[in-house]
C-alpha cells in the first residue's frame, strides 16, 4: 500500500515538473520573439539613420566662386553666387535659403521662382547688361525684390539632364552648376568697398554653401570678384 502511495506521489511531482518545463519554454519563447523583433526595428532604424547621416555629411552645396556688379564702381548692386552640389545627392533650389549679412542688416532670401536657362552655351554677360535674355531676368528679379518678396533667381548654367530647368523645382545634382542672383539693391544691402559680407547657402539638408568675404577697398571695374 505505501509502495503504491510513493509511486503514485512521484507520478504528481513528474507532472508538475513537466508543466514548469513547458512554461519555462513558452517564456523563452516569447521573450525570444520579443528580442528577435527589436533587433529587426533597430537595425531598420539604424539603417536608415545610418542613410540620413551619409545623405547629411556628403551631399549639400558648395559656393564656387562670388562675383559682384558694381555699374557706377561705387556699390555693388548685384550680386551671383556660383554653385554645385556635392556628390552625395541632389538638392532642389526652391527649398534653399540664401541668408546674407553685411553686418548692419541681415536678410533670408527664398527663391523667386525665376529662372535663366542658358542652355548648356554660356552667357555673354551674366549680369544682363548686353540686352541678352538675361536683361530681362534681372528686370523682373529686380521688380520681385523690390515688392518685398525677398527672393533670389537661378541662372542655369550647366545641366546635363535638364533637371535644374525645372522652372518650379530646378534641381541640380552631380556636374550642374548654377548661378544664384540677388539684386542688393532691391533689398537695400549694396556693398560698399571695404564691407564684410558673411552668410550661407542653406539646401533643405546637406552641408550650407559658404558666403564670406571683404569687398576690395576699391571697385576699378564693373565686375568685382569677391570669393
């Protein structure tokens, strides 16, 4: 009799293990689950940091050269900044800010929806001053600006693909190079000699083109380089 009551006793403790067992493995099996799918969401995340981070460092703008017009060799009146992008994406210029200051006056400029398309065959006169077509650009930036629409326009001077053309969103990638233009005047901050003129050409992500330079103490000629 007693042999039975053990045997059967050891029967309960051996069903009792196997159910620990079998929640034990349950347990394990979900956290396993758990730990297997936030693995999956921080590589997704870290994958796509690790895109935006790469996309920030090497695309952007550069600010290749920064020429001035000076009509009377007193002030400079306008003013076109040369640029292309960086190797790592393409930038849309209608979601670039050009911010300029002459250290008394600062001013964010947006574009202007204007845009000079040289055709991949140069400019003759990038200021507009041989009655070219771009005589006519810079009348109608020059009246923009001066309706308060603080605005910059594109002059296309490179673009293989004919992206840049796009008249609402000119968007430049590798090899384009454009010249942005602003009319000083038109927003009353002419450049007078010795003025030092800092800013940024800010794409909406990438590294900003830099502005920054002192005007000779001099204008001898009507085309001032300035950067």
């Amino acid at each position: 009799m007693l042999l039975k009551y053990i045997k059967s006793r050891r029967g309960a403790v051996g069903i009792g293990t196997l159910i620990i067992f079998i929640a034990l493995v349950l347990v394990a099996a979900v956290a396993a689950a758990v730990i297997i799918n936030t693995a999956a969401n921080l590589q997704h995340k870290a994958a796509r940091v690790g895109q935006e981070t790469t996309k920030q460092v090497a695309s952007g703008l550069q600010v290749i050269k920064v020429v001035g017009y000076a009509p009377n060799t007193s002030t400079i009146e306008d003013l076109v900044i040369f640029v292309s992008p960086n190797v790592g994406d393409e930038v849309d210029l209608s979601s670039t800010i050009v911010v300029i200051s002459n250290g008394n006056k600062k001013a964010s400029l947006v574009y202007s929806g204007l845009l000079a398309d040289c055709g991949n065959n140069g400019t003759k006169d990038i200021f507009g001053t041989d009655n070219s077509n771009l005589n006519t650009f810079w009348n109608d930036l020059t009246t923009a600006q001066s309706n308060n629409n603080v605005s910059f326009g594109v002059i296309v001077l490179q673009d293989a693909d004919g992206s840049a053309s796009n008249v609402e969103h000119p968007t430049i990638n590798f090899g384009d190079k454009v010249a942005i233009a602003i009319n000083l005047s038109a927003i009353e901050m002419p450049i007078s000699p010795r003025d030092k003129v800092y800013g940024e050409v800010i794409p909406e992500y990438g590294a900003s083109g830099i502005i920054e330079f002192i005007a000779p103490s001099v204008f001898t000629e009507n085309v001032v380089p300035l950067q």
